[in-house]
C-alpha cells in the first residue's frame, strides 16, 4: 500500500515547500507530487492525473486541505466520494473531521441492532424508524463533507475579490502596481541566462544555434529570445 501526498501552488510567488513539511508531518515516507498548475477542473492537473490513474484501493492519498483538491465543492465532493468508493484513504490535514477514516466511522457506527415484537405492525414501524436513522446519520455525514469543500471554495472566491479591491484601491491613491511600463526585471536567473546565451549562442560568437542554445541552458523558447533581444538592445546601446 503507498502513500501519496498532493501539494498544488497557484501562482509562482506561492511557496510549496509548506504544503510538503505538512504532508511529510502525517508520512515522512509519503510520496510527495507537486504541481504549479492553476485550474478549477480535475482534468487540468496532469500531475494529479497522474495519482488518480495508478492509485489503488488500499492507498492513502494526502492533501494539505480540501482547496488543493478542488477549488470547486461540487467537483470536490464527486472526486471524494469516487475515491471513497475505490477504497482510498483520504486524509485532509486542515479539515481531519472529513478524513475518510471519520466518513467510515460515521457508516461503521450506523444503528443496526434488531428490533422484534409480537405485532408485526410494530415491528416494521420499528425498522423504518432504524433505516430512517441510519439514512439520517450517513447523509450528515456526507453534509460535512460538502459543507468543507463549499467553505473552501467561498475562502478563495473571497480572497480574490479582496486582492482585487487592493489592487483598485492603491491605483486610487496613487500607488503604481507592478513594474513601470518598459521596465525589466532582472534576477540572479535571468543574469546567469544571459550570460549563457552570450556565450553559447552563434550570434555572439558562440557554437550553438538558437534551439540548441535554450536546450542547452535550460530555459524555453519564449524566455530565450526575449533574453536575446535584451541582450541585442543593450549592445546597441552600448
């Protein structure tokens, strides 16, 4: 039986390594995938694809909490409940009362004792009472459930309508957001790229042509000429 652990960061300014310290608290052996995509639906998650092709019933899968799951509580419940019912363990660190475990135990502790008397009437009273409350436990507990994906998903839709309104709130005052127009930023990467591409690339008197040059530094396609004509602009001002 394997462990996974699922860590997901929506942006690039977003560190994941918090979301691995947590995994690696429950399992130190838990086999940690992260992903930096952004997306609400499961089929854009290649890496959380990935998991949910090879994980078997037995397993446990780990998430920091609900949000790197889904975004969206419909769809969160639905994959709950189709990896519930493959037999997967789910543990959500934040929310620990939706763990699969709970949901189990809330099934596992449904009223199931026998009730018999001598009037038929009576007895079937009786066993409609007992499935009514056995109905009423597990619809509670898949309430739960629902009710932990739906908050997550409100949390989010609120923080980016307050990261929104500060955006808007410091453009009315007079605060500038984001880099000057024509500005550049530059980084220890972006210098020690530049750097390689003068040196490799035929234009600059180096051996490679351009595809060989981002392959052989690292970096893609886009990033490589833009670099380049940062590099050109510069020698010509110079």
């Amino acid at each position: 039986m394997n462990v996974y652990g699922y860590a997901r960061v929506s942006t690039g300014k977003q560190n994941i390594d918090r979301q691995v310290r947590n995994i690696q608290s429950v399992d130190r052996n838990a086999i940690v995938i992260k992903e930096t995509y952004t997306g609400r639906k499961f089929q854009g998650r290649k890496e959380l694809e990935k998991i949910l092709r090879c994980i078997k019933s037995g397993d446990t899968l780990i998430f920091d909490s609900v949000s790197r799951m889904s975004r969206d509580g419909e769809e969160g419940f639905a994959l709950y409940e189709a990896l519930y019912e493959k037999g997967v363990n789910l543990v959500f660190i934040k929310e620990p009362h939706i763990n699969t475990h709970t949901y189990k135990q809330a099934l596992d502790n449904k009223l199931s004792f026998a009730f018999e008397s001598e009037d038929a009437d009576t007895n079937e009273l009786m066993n409609d009472i007992i499935r009514a409350l056995n109905q009423y436990i597990l619809r509670l507990a898949q309430r739960q459930i629902q009710l932990a994906f739906t908050q997550s998903e409100k949390e989010i839709a609120l923080l980016h309508q307050q990261t929104k309104e500060g955006i808007i709130t410091a453009k009315l005052n007079g605060k500038r957001i984001g880099l000057p127009k024509g500005a550049k930023l530059i980084t220890k990467k972006s210098i020690e790229a530049k750097r390689k591409i003068k040196k490799y690339n035929r234009d600059f008197n180096g051996m490679l042509n351009n595809e060989e040059t981002w392959k052989q530094i690292g970096i893609s396609k886009m990033t490589f000429y833009k670099y380049k004509r940062e590099i050109l602009a510069q020698d010509e001002q110079s």
